[in-house]
C-alpha cells in the first residue's frame, strides 16, 4: 500500500449501529391502524434510503482502496517477498554497523 493513499474517514464505515437502532425502532413500535403504518412508512422509506445510501457509500469507498481485489494467496505472496527485504535490509544494516566497527579500531 502506497504511503499517498488516502483512506475515507471512519465514519464511513460507521453503518451497524444505525442499522440496529432503525430495526429496534421498528420492533418496538409497531404501527396499530393504518393511518399509523402510513406514517411510520413513509418515516421507514426515508431512513431505509438514507442507510442504503451510506452502505452504497462504504461500498465505493472499499472498492477504491489500493489491492482490495488482492487474493489471499497474493497478498501471503507479497508478505513473503516483504520478509524476505526486510531479512535482506537487517544483513545490509549489520554489515555496515559491522564495517563501522572496524573503520573506527
């Protein structure tokens, strides 16, 4: 991952509490005549379309991170060859505490 990407804010993801609260408000108030479900309808309608629009948002927002669409078999496969530069980066940087060691005696 590039150290330019820019990540969406946290809250974009923020999608499970008002999930549950909608469906806990459907639950506990469930309409008694019609005249009440067409309210609560309507009301429903709009929340329903403002939540499934901040999942289509999240959605986007995934779709758009660097390497989303990575197998795992690649993404164990770039781990690798980022252990094995590491391990290369470690024997360069002893080498050279080691040479410094020597230069300095």
């Amino acid at each position: 991952m590039s150290s330019l990407t820019v990540l969406p804010p946290p809250q974009t993801f923020e999608i499970v509490s008002p999930i549950h609260t909608f469906l806990a408000r459907i639950a506990a108030n469930p309409p008694e005549t019609t005249a009440q479900f067409q309210v609560v309808s309507k009301d429903l309608t709009s929340e329903g379309a403002a939540m499934k629009s901040k999942l289509e948002k999240a959605r986007l927002a995934m779709e758009g991170l660097p390497d989303i669409g990575m197998t795992i078999e690649e993404q164990e496969e770039e781990i690798h060859q980022l252990e094995e530069e590491i391990r290369g980066l470690e024997r360069l940087r002893r080498e050279i505490a080691g040479a410094r060691k020597k230069s300095s005696s």
